[in-house]
C-alpha cells in the first residue's frame, strides 16, 4: 500500500470531523488525491449499520457485544471496499473515526474486555492501522455542548461513559506515541488545523514503503 492513512479520533463534539475536512482540503490544494471518509458510515453497507447504531433498532436495547460486531463489520466493509483501494493507488485516507474509537467507546465506555474487541476489530480490518492518528483531547463534557442537535443513542450513554472513553483515547495514545499525536481540542480551529497541517505534511515527504 503506497498511500497514506491518516485517522481522526476523540470524543463527541471534539472538532473532529471539521479538522478531517480542512486536512483533506489542504492536502488537495497541494495536489494530492485524497479520500475523506467516516466510520460508521463510509460505504452502503455501512450508512445501513450506522442508522442501526445511532438510533437503534425496535425496542430491545442493542447488547454491547452486538455493538462492538455491528461496529467491525462497517470496518471490514470500510477498509476492503474505500480505505484499502485508495491507499493502493498511492491516495490519502483522511478517516474520520477508526478502529481506536471501538477501543474507547465499547472496551472503555461499554466496558467489554479490551483485548477481545482489538482481535474483533483487528481481524476486521485485516490489521491495517493508520500511520498517523489525531486525537482530538478534549472535557467531554464542554463538547457535548458544541453539538447542534439533540444527542443520539451513542451520545446519550452518560457522563461516567464519556470519562471512561476519553481516559481510554488518552491510554491508546500512551501505549502507542508513534502512531497518535495528542491535541488539545479547546485550542482555536485554526491554530489546531495549522498543527495537524504541519504533521500531515511532514509525513507525506517521508518516504513510504
Ligand atoms: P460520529 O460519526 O463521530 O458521530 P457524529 O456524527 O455525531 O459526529 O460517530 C458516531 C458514534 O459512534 C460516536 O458516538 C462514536 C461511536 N463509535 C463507536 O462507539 N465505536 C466505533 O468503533 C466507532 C467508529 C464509532
């Protein structure tokens, strides 16, 4: 794969998805070719699981492990037919949510034995991982105030839910400080964006294998 995989990551209300798109239009200004995308949610199959994810489906709550499944099954979708196409033909992937999300939400949040969702997840995604992961670190609770709308299933799971998801970014993030750059998501938009700029366009003059 020549391409370069670049992931997205935090808590709801973080910035994420802003900062995914002000990279991908700043590295297209530059003349690469670069696919923006979303877990879940970035393929047919995937918007179909998403609806299921975020809004449920009949009255039954959904089990945490049907979750951590429904969410790898986007992924296993995602990668084979978006991220691993692209990154073949030498593209940037700027994926707005990845595999660590699954780690933090349904392993941190749901509480679910984190190895077990890794192998789910990692089996999922035929172990590919990104090469640079922005984690967007923010008080989850101030972000949940940035959301323009009313909380969805997932964003409705308490505040012990979001604590224990952003302690587990932060603890993905130690464990792995090659992969992860850690921001601070209260910093003004632009000067954040400078930042992820600057790092995105540091790792595309490297050589890649
Ligand atoms: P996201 O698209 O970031 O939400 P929004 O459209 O509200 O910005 O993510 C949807 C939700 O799914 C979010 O609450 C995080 C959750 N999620 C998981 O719990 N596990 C996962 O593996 C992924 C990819 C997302």
């Amino acid at each position: 794969m020549r391409g370069l995989f670049l992931s997205f990551e935090g808590v709801d209300g973080s910035g994420k998805t802003t900062q995914a798109a002000l990279l991908a239009e700043h590295l297209r200004g530059l003349g690469h070719d670069v696919v923006v995308t979303r877990e879940p949610g970035g393929t047919a199959l995937g918007a179909a699981l998403r609806g299921m994810l975020l809004h449920g489906v009949g009255d039954a709550p959904i089990q945490a492990r049907a979750e951590a499944l429904l969410f790898a099954a986007d992924r296993a979708q995602h990668v084979g037919e978006v991220i691993a196409p692209a990154l073949d033909r030498g593209g940037v992937v700027v994926c707005d949510r990845y595999i660590d999300s699954s780690l933090a939400y349904q392993a941190g949040g749901r509480e679910l034995a984190a190895d077990e969702v890794r192998r789910i997840s990692m089996w999922a995604c035929g172990g590919l991982l990104p090469g640079r992961t922005y984690l967007l670190d923010i008080d989850p609770e101030g972000a949940m105030g940035r959301l323009d709308r009313g909380p969805d299933r997932m964003e409705s799971a308490g505040g012990d839910f979001r604590s224990r998801t952003r302690a587990a970014f932060l603890g993905l993030a130690r464990e792995d400080p090659d992969r992860f750059l850690v921001l601070d998501a209260s910093q003004p938009r632009e000067r954040l964006a400078a930042l992820i700029r600057a790092d995105a366009e540091a790792l595309l003059s490297q050589e890649r294998p």
